[in-house]
C-alpha cells in the first residue's frame, strides 16, 4: 500500500503545545517561528500578484486584521499558534482549495487536511459514532454540504473563515462574502475581461519561477483554454486506457500550443488495484472514481513540480450547473437552451433538480420504510440550514443556488480530482483566484449557458482551437446550437445508412477517459467483487439506515445489466464501504 498524505495536528491547551505531523504531501509548506508565534502556511498565497509568504509572517507579528486576510489573493491554509494566547488561529482561502476538518476533545483542538486521520483518532479514543443523516445525504446529492462530517465531533472549515481556539472554545468568523450582483457587461466585453484575468492567474501563480510546470490536458474546453493562455511553452499529459479519441484530440491541440505532450496510459480497470488507498484519500466523502490520476507517479518518468488542469472552469464559465433545459421543436429536445426558473420550495427544488444528485434509482426505495420519512426531512433540513447562511448577501433563488455550490468548494463531488493530482506532485488550480471568482460571481447567467463564454475565449485566443471538436461528442466548440442539431440530424440519417461512419463519429464510452460506471462493474473483476460484497457489508447493515434484503436482491441485478443506470448509487456505497471498513492507520 502506498503512504497516503497526512497534515494533521493536535494543540494541547493546557500544555501550550503543537504537535505538527506533516508526510507524503505534496504541497508547498512554509514554518516560521519566534518565541511568541509559530505559523504554517499551506499552498501559495498571493499579495501583490506574487505568492509570498513572508509578508503574511509579518501581518502576524503585527497582529494581522480581516482587511490584511481579505487582500490575500490564492491557495492557502494558515496555521497559527499565537504562544501568548495560548490558542490557535486558522484561516482559509474562499475556495477552500485546501480542506480542513477540525474537531475539539476535551482540552485538545486536532485539526487535519485529511479526513481519514479525523476518523483513525476518533477510532483510537473509541468514540467514533457515524451519522446515518449524513450518509443518506452523500447519497443522494454525491457530496456533503455544510460543515458536516460522518461523526458528530468534528466539522468541515468552510470558506473565507477564521476559526479561533482559545480557553477551550471554538469560535468562527467569515472574513469575505460572495456578492451576487451582476454586472451590466456585453458577452463581448466579458470575454476580454475574463481572458485578461486568466492570463493574470497563470502569471501570480507561476511567479516562483524555479519550478517546472505542466499540464493534465483533456479533450475538452476548459484545460484547453489554460493550457492556451500559458506564454511560454507548457508539457501537456493526458490519460486514457487505451489511445482513444480523447487522447487523439488532447494532441491535436498540445500540438497546436507548441506543447510536447506525452500520454499516460492507465490499466483497462484503474480503480480495482487503489480502492483502499483512494477510498481513505477522500474521507469516504467523495465517489472513488474520481481518483482516477491516483498511482501515475510510477507512470510519469519525471513529472513537473507543479500541475496545472482546467478544474473550476467547468461551473464557473460553462454554466454546469444553471438551472436550464433545452427548447423543444416538434416535441424534440433541440441544442438551444434557456434559463429556468426556480419555483416553489427552494431546498426541494435543489434537492430533485441539482444535476449532480444521484439519478437511476429511487434511493428512499433502499432505504428502510420506518427511516424514510425521517431521512428525508434531515436532508430538507441540510439545505435550509446551509442556504440560510446566504440571508445577508444572497437576494434572489439563483443566487442561493449558486451559493450551494461555493460555500466550500472542498465538498463538491469531483474534488478528489485535484487529491490524486497531488499525490503525483504538487496541483494549482487556475480558477481559485480571487479576481477570476468575483468575476464569475457577477457574471449575466445568460453568459455562462451552454459555455457560451468560454467557446468565445477559445476562438478569440486561437480560432484554430475552436474548431477542434471536444472529444465527448465530436462537436466543434465553435458550432451554433442550430449547426449541431443539423449535424445530429445528419447522423441519425446515416445511422441507418452506414453503421460504421456514424460510430466513427461519435464517442462511446471506451473513447473517453473516465469508465462508465454503468458498465465497469460488468468488465472488471476486482469492482465487481467489491460490489457483490456490499451484501454482506457489517458496515452498511450497522447504519439500520438501509433495507438490506432489497439492497442485495439488486445489486447483482444491477452489475449484470449496465442499462439499469445504477451504476452511480453502487460506486458511492462502495466509496463508503471501503472508507470505513478498512482498518488501516
């Protein structure tokens, strides 16, 4: 088993101590210390366009102020024992690029990056206790929101905040909040903006000019977009289980960008091999499969000190996840989309039409009879809960479906992305800026629909670029909606014309990075193990959550026949079953 990364930390009040463990972590550190303070800094934080971490020791002699936090720009996590006080200081970024999970214990305060290591001490002190609210909630929506954990110790750190541990008490403040306003910008107008402030973070977050950078490049937009905004040339790496056709056009455009690019082959079943390891790197919060750059270490003979990815570009500028649907002719979805609006109840309009919710299956149909009703209500609970955080400063539907998402970018679904990208070498995110976020926040909705932005800062970079279909579907980002109904038209045409053209172009899933999850547990005899053992799971039949007898009637049900689109609900109770039912330290 590979060493997973740890930063965790445990300060006795009562002794004034902190123990600092920090191993396997590839992210940069800086230490300083005197005979009254002692600080950490984690990631890259940015003041005046250049990551600097010594100005930020020196706020903190001084006694630094939310004005001084508020006008650090960047990737950060601050630790600060304050000797005097006797207590503890953390402030964090506003995309929680870095997590911190937190708890306190009689007179202790622990604090970790990593959830399994909140799990391991709760288990040593034996008082660990798993919230069955909580995993019905990971469930549903395949991410946590809120501060909540799986225990009913410990809390995720959510964004913009300082927390402060001081004569036994925690206590938290939000230094910034989002504002929703929107700006009165053309389309044409934000395209200039936003691809000066792209440009502007490839700058501040390459300004420690020693290390080599390079680049995870897909066949899609957004890395496309990062990887062309770079000035000097960048190494591009994408990956695939075999040279499929995201591999094909991730080098069609590298090629384009003077970039060398290099393709990083994975085995046909990248999961089996790992599920331990990336299960316990993502706290069981996460689906495994979005650990799919887990052990490419051994792959990348000498990987760059810094990678960078297209992550955030996807719900920021390409509208992921707006509430929208496709305009109908005739009856038939066409390609042209509108703006929805959000009716009734917000926290079950959020809960049934979020995309990222669990779909295929009805999960209350797993659920026992007796929980349902009380699971559900938690759930409801959850989202008003959260969304009434936003009272202040959100003023209308959309804006708290927007804030659902960026309350703490850590706990949204995909984020274990950017861990296994870590565990490689060291990963910075483009998009974690705060200009670029501030923009995104003020940004016309109608702007952001169907990626409309960001297919126009393709072609005003390198219309070239444009025109190089994206690998999912074949279509040119640069096609109006009309032209690919067009197009689509033209295919259905042909299907029955010539089978093998119209399979040449489109997709299937073999042809993407990412396994289908409908099918891999079908293919893959490692998965479909750790599938069939969710039957006799002591962890899930401990919850009393679920109705065991229907759960393992369909699970080898669902394995044999993909079609049945569950896929989905087996990876995320796997995802918690491998969490904690390993007993590994």
């Amino acid at each position: 088993m590979k060493k997973l990364p740890k930063l965790f930390f445990i300060f006795d009040s009562s002794q004034n101590n902190l123990n600092f463990e920090f191993s396997n972590f590839n992210v940069t550190l800086n230490k300083f210390e005197n005979r009254q303070h002692l600080l950490y800094i984690v990631g890259n934080p940015i003041i005046n366009k250049r990551i600097n971490c010594q100005i930020i020791w020196e706020k903190i002699i001084n006694k630094i102020n939310y004005a001084d936090v508020k006008n650090i720009d960047g990737e950060f996590l601050i630790i600060h024992h304050d000797k005097n006080n006797k207590s503890i200081n953390i402030y964090n970024d506003r995309f929680t690029s870095v997590p911190f999970f937190y708890l306190k214990y009689r007179n202790t305060f622990i604090g970790s990056v990593f959830y399994k290591d909140i799990k391991n001490f709760l288990e040593k002190n034996k008082v660990l206790k798993i919230n069955k609210e909580t995993v019905f909630e990971f469930l549903w929506l395949q991410r946590l929101i809120g501060e909540k954990t799986y225990d009913s110790y410990s809390k995720c750190l959510m964004a913009a905040r300082h927390l402060n541990f001081c004569n036994d008490n925690v206590s938290t403040f939000s230094y910034w909040n989002p504002s929703f306003k929107k700006s009165n910008l053309s389309i044409n107008d934000s395209v200039d903006i936003l691809k000066d402030l792209l440009s502007q973070s490839i700058t501040k977050k390459t300004t420690d000019s020693k290390k080599n950078v390079g680049i995870f490049l897909s066949g899609g937009i957004d890395s496309r977009i990062i990887l062309s905004l770079f000035k000097s040339e960048i190494d591009s790496y994408t990956i695939g289980v075999t040279y499929n056709n995201e591999v094909k056009v991730a080098e069609k455009i590298a090629k384009i960008n003077n970039s060398k690019h290099s393709f990083i082959k994975l085995k046909d079943d990248p999961y089996s091999d790992y599920l331990s390891d990336v299960t316990q790197l993502s706290g069981g919060m996460y689906a495994f499969d979005h650990s799919i750059f887990y052990g490419l270490s051994n792959k990348i003979s000498k990987p760059p000190d810094v990678f960078f990815h297209g992550h955030g570009m996807d719900y920021m500028f390409q509208g992921m996840y707006l509430l929208s649907s496709n305009i109908k002719f005739l009856g038939k979805k066409t390609s042209f989309k509108k703006l929805s609006e959000i009716n009734g109840k917000f926290s079950t309009q959020y809960l049934d039409k979020i995309s990222h919710r669990l779909k295929g299956i009805n999960l209350l149909d797993y659920i026992s009879k007796p929980a349902r009703s009380d699971m559900y209500d938690s759930l409801i609970s959850s989202v008003e809960e959260v969304s009434s955080l936003a009272d202040n400063f959100c003023e209308i539907a959309d804006d708290y479906w927007e804030y659902m998402l960026i309350h703490a970018l850590c706990r949204h679904y995909p984020y274990t992305n950017l861990l296994a990208i870590g565990t490689i070498a060291e990963q910075r995110t483009i998009t974690f800026d705060n200009d670029i976020f501030d923009f995104y926040l003020s940004m016309n909705n109608k702007h952001r629909l169907d990626g409309r932005i960001a297919k126009k800062i393709l072609s005003k970079i390198n219309p070239m670029l444009a025109k190089i279909p994206v690998a999912n579907n074949n279509f040119k980002p640069s096609m109006s909606p009309l032209y690919k109904d067009i197009t689509r038209l033209k295919r259905y045409v042909l299907r029955n014309v010539n089978y093998k053209y119209i399979s040449d172009i489109e997709p299937h899933a073999e042809e993407r990075t990412w396994p289908d999850r409908n099918r891999m547990y079908l293919h893959h005899k490692g998965l479909r193990n750790a599938a069939l053992d969710l039957v006799n799971s002591q962890f899930l039949s401990s919850l009393d959550l679920f109705d065991m007898d229907i759960l393992s009637r369909d699970i080898k049900l669902f394995i044999d026949n993909p079609n049945n689109n569950a896929g989905s609900f087996i990876t995320f109770l796997i995802s918690l079953e491998k969490f904690f039912s390993n007993e590994r330290s």
